[in-house]
C-alpha cells in the first residue's frame, strides 16, 4: 500500500465525485448553495486522510472512495441534525431566498404541512421520526458492497433462517458471513436498535 498516495492530487473521478456529493446535499438538513465549497473541502479532507487505508486487494480506489464519501456525507447529516446543532432552531425568515440547482426558492418552499403540524399531531411526529430513520438506511445500505446490500435488503422482509436458505448456507455461517459485518456497520452509524 502507497502511504504517499494521500499527497498526491486526487484524480479527476474523486473530485467529480466530492463535487456531485456535495451538490446533493443542498436543501437538504438546512444545507444551501453557500454551503457547498465547505462540504467539498470536508470530504476531501476525509477522503485524503482516509487514503493510507486504502487497500487495492479489497476494492478498487474508486469504489473506495464512494463509500469513505457515502459515510462522511452520512455523518455530516447526522450531525447536523444533532440536538445541540440543529439547524432547525436557529431563527430565520420564511420568506428568506434560498438558492438551490433550480434556481432560487422561498424557504417555506421546502417545508411540508406535515411537518409544519408536528407540534399539534403526535403521529404527525411519528411519521418525521420514520423518514429520518429512512433516511439514515439508505444512507447506510448506499455504503455497503452490493453482496451485503442484497442481504442486508432480504432481511428487511425476511428472516435470517429465510435468507440463509434462500443463499444455500448454513445460518451459522451466514451469521459469521454477513451479520457480523452488518451489525459492525449499524454500530458504527448508531443504528444499534436496528440491528438483524
């Protein structure tokens, strides 16, 4: 492995692909066009210290650098919608402009009445609560291999004595296959209470 590697300029995919992350996070946990060249230098930053890691016997560098991306894009959401930093609490106008891909938008343009009814409705609550845990899966299920993506999507439906079966193995070594790594992965992103 090239410890080097991280000093050396990132090749023209990696850098599509920062730039493309970070547009996709606009209007999204309170991100805006502002925001962007921020985002950028944080996965780059990430990326390029995670690089040492990189192992070309375990992954191509560039689905490497897809999944260091896909999880730094999903903690940066996490974080932001952390209590202490919740861009939610912060006091703005409505009526503010807010620029996005499609040109500039009104910023109650991007609330939904179901969620401005939140404080009124308990299952109004309970819906929000669900779409962020939406959230954090597929952010979650984008980072995996594809191989444990498709398990890890059966056992959403299934159980493990099911898929095991459906892939010809044994449970035993299905449980050492692939729910070790998966509960390592929801461990990691604080999905604990989810895990198979």
């Amino acid at each position: 492995m090239d410890t080097n590697r991280h000093n050396e300029p990132l090749t023209p995919y990696l850098t599509a692909l920062i730039e493309v992350k970070a547009r996709q996070l606009v209007g999204k946990t309170g991100y805006t066009q502002d925001d962007i060249k921020d985002i950028e230098q944080d996965l780059t930053q990430d990326l390029l210290e995670r690089l040492p890691n990189f192992d070309p016997a375990k992954a191509t560098l560039n689905t490497f650098a897809d999944r260091v991306v896909g999880r730094r894009i999903c903690n940066l959401m996490r974080d932001r919608q952390a209590d202490m930093r919740d861009w939610r609490r912060e006091a703005f106008s409505l009526d503010e402009e807010i620029e996005t891909d499609e040109g500039s938008t009104a910023r109650h343009e991007f609330f939904s009445q179901d969620k401005v009814d939140l404080r009124k409705e308990p299952g109004d609550r309970r819906r929000l609560e669900r779409e962020n845990l939406q959230m954090d899966m597929s952010a979650v299920l984008e980072g995996l291999t594809p191989e444990l993506r498709r398990v890890a999507e059966m056992l959403m439906t299934q159980s493990v004595a099911e898929v095991a079966c459906e892939l010809g193995i044994a449970r035993s070594t299905f449980r050492d296959r692939y729910l070790a790594q998966l509960r390592e992965v929801f461990a990691a992103n604080r999905l604990n209470e989810y895990l198979f």
